[in-house]
C-alpha cells in the first residue's frame, strides 16, 4: 500500500513569509509524528497527534510553529515568519497505534529560509 | 532527559566485511529501539524494532541486540555490499509518549 507522503518535497521561503508542509499518513495509522532534522544531526521530536488529538507539542521551538490535524487523518505543519534557523527537513512519521508499534516516515520536506 | 549516543560517526569498510554499529542510550526506561537507514535525501526507512522484553531481531544480513540493563543496542551487519552504504540512526521511545529520541547516526561507507 501507499506509504507517507509528504508535500512539498522542497521549499524555499524568504525569511518573514509563512510556510504550510502537508503530510499524508498511510490510512489507518492513528498516530502522527512531526520531527525536525538539522543538516548532519538525527531527527528532533516536534509534535504528535493521536487521531485529530495534539497530545504532544513539546518540541515545537516557538510559537510560530503549529500543527493541526482536524480529520484525523492528513496533518499540517505550519511555520509563521519563517527565519534562518528553520530551515530544515521536516520528517512525518505514522503509526498504527502507541509505543509498541513502528513509525513509518515520509520522504520528508526540505525547507531552505534564505 | 534521555540521550541516545552513536560511536563511530562515519564508517568506511571494504565490501564484504562483517560490521557492528553501536548505539547506547542514557535512560534505561525505554519501551521500543528502532533501527533506520536514511539514503542521502530521502527519508527513514525502519530496518528493526525491538522491544523492551526482546533481546534482539534478525532481518536477512542484519541482526540488531538490545541490552537494556546496561543501556546498549548494536547493529551487526553481515557480508556488507556497497548498496548498504547510508547513514543509520538509532532511536528509543517510551511507552507513555511514543515520541522517538534518535542519536545522531553512523555514516556507513561500504567501497566495492
């Protein structure tokens, strides 16, 4: 079946413009991931929603960032006033169900803040 | 807070060697370790995941072991081929968050 897709693949946005990175989990997966990879590091939690619930937000790194995900199913990730230090690949990640199952990731968006 | 170390960073063998990367995590109280492979650009792929309760997990030329107790997990990888060549990350999560905590990966170069 379908994996995670993520939209776009690469983005460059001027540094102040707003940036929308959409993910597709596969179906039936009910929990999403949002982790932010620096260039050489490994990915950083961001968020995580079980259904359309946020349950966890605790790595967002301002309030410029938030996340949604009203349907329970495709997820949002949105940057306010994007700055250099954003940029990035954004990875989402799925799972069937808590912590006894595997994340499943997209091929992840990578944001340049120029 | 749990942190999750990788030795070596970079790694670059002959094609056909046996190898181990290693992955140690600070916070014994983990409930799953994964194994990824990350191609330059691309995203995560899951190779293994091992539970707390299991000691280690086979696929094909790649057996990982987990020892929880001393906060250590290794991946071994067998006859290596130059299509191996990636970086691979390790990562835990607790039961309670599912959120992964990832080292920061070994870039394995395997020259033919």
């Amino acid at each position: 079946g379908a994996g995670v897709s993520q939209s776009p693949r690469y983005k460059v946005a001027k540094r102040g413009q707003d940036v929308a990175l959409r993910c597709d989990p596969i179906s039936g997966h009910v929990s999403l991931f949002w982790y932010q990879q620096a260039l050489g590091q490994g990915p950083e939690f961001l968020t995580y929603f079980q259904n359309e619930a946020q349950l966890d937000k605790s790595g967002l790194p301002s309030d410029r960032f938030f996340a949604e995900r009203p349907e329970g199913s495709v997820s949002t990730l949105k940057i306010q006033r994007t700055q250099q230090e954003d940029s990035a690949v954004y990875l989402c990640a799925s799972t069937l169900g808590g912590g006894g199952y595997e994340q499943y990731f997209g091929p992840g968006t990578r944001l340049t803040v120029t | 807070k749990q942190e999750v170390t990788q030795i070596p960073a970079a790694l670059s063998v002959p094609e056909g060697e046996n190898l181990v990367l290693n992955c140690s995590f600070t916070d014994s109280a983990i409930y799953n370790l994964q194994w990824f492979r990350q191609d330059p650009g691309k995203g995560l792929t899951s190779l293994l995941l091992i539970q707390s309760s299991q000691r280690e997990q086979t696929s094909g030329r790649l057996n990982a072991s987990l020892d929880k107790s001393s906060g250590r997990s290794t991946l071994y990888i067998a006859a290596s081929q130059p299509g191996d060549s990636a970086t691979y990350l390790c990562a835990v999560n607790r039961a309670s968050g599912s959120r992964l905590t990832f080292g920061e990966g070994t870039q394995l170069t395997v020259n033919p």
